[in-house]
C-alpha cells in the first residue's frame, strides 16, 4: 500500500523473488496481527518494529530499523509530501505510540457507552487518524504503507471487528491521504471514504 514509488534507490526496488517474499511476510503478518498481537500484547514501539522486522525479513538489512540522527535518509518524499527529519523520528515516534494507546482508552470507554453502529464509526476515524499518522510520519526507510495498514488491523481487530481493507481505485486513497497531509490534518474526506468502504465490507 505505496503512497508513491519515494525514488530510484535500489532500497525500494524488489527483485520477483523478493516481492515473493514480501507477499508471503505480509500475509503471515497479517494473519498474527488479527488472531495474536491484537489479543496479547499492547501497542508499543516495540510491537511496531517487531511487525516492520518480520516485513522485511530476508528481504533487506534495515529490517525492525527506525530513521533516526545517525541513520537513514534525512527526509523521505512520499507525493508531494516530506517525512519527518530523521532526528525527529524517535521522538515523534514515541508521541505517536502514546497517542494510539491513548486512543483506544478512550474507544474502550466509549464501548460501553455508544450503540454499535456509532461506536463502529468512532473505531474508523481513530484508525484511520492513526495510518495517516503513520505515514506522514514515515519512519521507517521503507514500507510505512504497509505498517501503518498493520496499525489500522490491529486497531479494529482489538474491538473484534473485521478489519478496513482499503480496495478503492488507488488515486481516491492518495487524494484523501494528500488532503490531510496538507490541510493540517483534515481527515473528513478519509474519514468519509473509509466509511463507504466499510459499509461495502458489511454487506
């Protein structure tokens, strides 16, 4: 789940048998996101590096390996986006994984507060918020898409709701992506789009 292709860097371009190996990873992870991690263990720093190690495991080097002050590019272009300098990464992304802990205390206690359908809608904005997070963040060298898909599982699958799988013409996604990156965090047309996604998952 590529925003856009970040640049020539061989880092970011995969022989088949990698993309093999990519594939099979992603799905094995997948599979323990939704049945294990999101059952057994809390969302941490972590947790995120663990999924990113077993992302690329046998595929590259920087495997579980975070941008930081003596690693990594300085900026990563995503679009028409820039990542978060590498010096800032460790502590954004410690801020990042105290605002996701907090925001499923707070969905634990609208639980039991909120009919379904409302709370439903609740757990999708707060997902969503967090892969969009994520990715403007874009802490890792590569594959921040995919992590951050992992970050929205994890998300609806510690409610026992089946996960937002995001299957729309590639360009709709980007677009709302890039309203938010640029609108200082106006997510309503991602929230929306998720939304229509999930109504269609439903049915």
């Amino acid at each position: 789940m590529h925003i856009e292709t970040i640049d020539d860097d061989p880092i970011r371009q995969f022989n088949d048998a990698e993309k093999a190996t990519l594939t099979q990873n992603l799905f094995k992870l997948t599979k323990r996101v939704r049945l294990i991690d999101n059952k057994t263990r809390n969302f941490t720093l972590d947790l995120i590096c663990d999924w990113h190690r077993n992302l690329f495991n046998g595929v590259r080097d920087h495997a579980g390996r975070y941008r930081s002050p003596d690693y990594g590019e300085k900026y990563l272009n995503f679009g028409p986006n820039r990542s978060a300098a590498r010096e800032d990464v460790p502590s954004e992304l410690s801020r990042y994984v105290s605002s996701v802990q907090n925001l499923l205390g707070q969905l634990h206690a609208l639980e039991q507060r909120l009919e379904p359908a409302k709370f439903v809608r609740e757990v999708i904005r707060a997902a969503l918020y967090l892969h969009a997070e994520l990715i403007k963040l874009h802490p890792f060298r590569d594959g921040n898409g995919r992590v951050a898909r992992l970050v929205m599982t994890y998300i609806f699958c510690r409610f026992d709701l089946p996960p937002l799988i995001i299957e729309v013409p590639r360009q709709e996604y980007i677009s709302c992506l890039n309203h938010y990156f640029q609108s200082n965090k106006d997510i309503e047309p991602l929230y929306e789009l998720g939304l229509r996604i999930y109504k269609n998952l439903l049915l």
